[in-house]
C-alpha cells in the first residue's frame, strides 16, 4: 500500500508537538541499547516530518505508541482517511480502464455515490467487527467493493434483478452495487425496507 508521506510526516510532527518536545528530544526517544538502536538526530526527524523519509519498524513502533495510536494509523490515517484515499484511488483507476477500453464514462455523480457508499459500508463493517483493524485487508476490501459497483454501474434495473438472480447475491450486496441506479431517497428506503432479496427483485423489476 501507497503511504502519503506528506501526510505521514504531519502526524508524526502533531505527535511530537503534543508531547511539547523539540525534534532532538523526541530522536532520543528512538534509542534502545538492548536493540542497539541509535538515537534520530534532528535532521532525520526533521526528514520524517517533511515527508522525506520513512523511519524503520522499530521507530515507527516507538512513535505510534508515543501517539497512542496504531501502526498503521500512523502510516495511514485513520480508518476513514484510508478508506476513503483508497477508494478515490480505485474509482480513477477503474476511469482509466473504462477509457482505455472505451467503454462509458462514470458520470460525477455515480463517483460521489460510489465514494459515499463504499466509506459507510466499510466503516459500518469495521464497527461491527471484533477484530483489529487490518488495513491491508480493508483497502483489498475496498477494491473488490468498487469493481463490483463498476460491472454493475450501468446496468437497467431489470437487467440487476437478473444479475441478482444468477449471482445469487443478498440484498444488501445488490443495493451497494447498483446504488448509481435509484435516487438517494429511493435507495434510503430500500434499505430500511427491503431487508431480502425476495422483497427487493420486484422493486429493481418495476
């Protein structure tokens, strides 16, 4: 995975300054005799924190825990900021492919429902998951997610309900996939009202 490094380097500058150290206290920090690990002098913290560099596991360890947060969220962002990094990255992907191929352009609007869809799903699923967050797992996630909602962009409703029937999907995967396809409100109202996949095919098939 991609790591923003400009990004990077402003969370690990958020968490020194929240410490109150200088950048010569905060590479003492990184010294650990057992592990024969050499304390950063400035000019390395100042190169983590410009986004320059990228320092090694064991100070990344030692400076997400100084900031209270994961590894991966130092690397990354949070949850949200990921999800949602690696979702844009995957909708201009699939527009690269849809041109190349010469295939139909994505309007504005399905990438904002797309974007919309894809970050409350994922969240939704991460809240609802007893596990620790595995971000390599989330953004692989993310991409089978979005290549789905592609096959299914520009489908007609009549033409879902078939692709339901023969993918023998479940409603709320369907309803993700061929969200582009109803207005907003329509689509809230599915899912509040349409829990199986019984009930959903007449609705796509109207």
């Amino acid at each position: 995975m991609n790591i923003d490094k400009a990004n990077f380097g402003e969370r690990v500058r958020s968490i020194r300054l929240s410490l109150g150290m200088s950048q010569e206290e905060f590479g003492l920090k990184m010294e650990n005799k057992k592990r024969k690990e050499n304390p950063a002098n400035k000019a390395i913290v100042s190169s983590w924190e410009r986004g320059i560099s990228v320092p090694n596991p064991y100070r990344l360890k030692t400076i997400s825990k100084l900031g209270g947060i994961t590894v991966d969220e130092l690397l990354y962002g949070s949850i949200e900021e990921f999800i949602s990094r690696v979702a844009i990255e995957e909708i201009d992907r699939l527009e690269q492919e849809r041109i190349k191929n010469g295939d139909r352009m994505l309007t504005p609007s399905i990438k904002k429902v797309w974007l919309e869809q894809v970050i409350t799903a994922e969240l939704e699923t991460e809240k609802n998951s007893t596990a620790p967050f595995d971000y390599a797992e989330i953004a692989e996630s993310v991409k089978r997610y979005l290549s789905a909602m592609d096959d299914f962009a520009y489908l007609m409703p009549s033409e879902a309900a078939e692709a339901v029937k023969a993918n023998n999907l479940s409603s709320k995967e369907l309803l993700h996939r061929v969200a582009p396809l109803a207005d907003p409100k329509t689509y809230e109202e599915i899912i509040q009202h349409y829990d199986s996949i019984d009930d959903l095919l007449p609705k796509l098939e109207q």
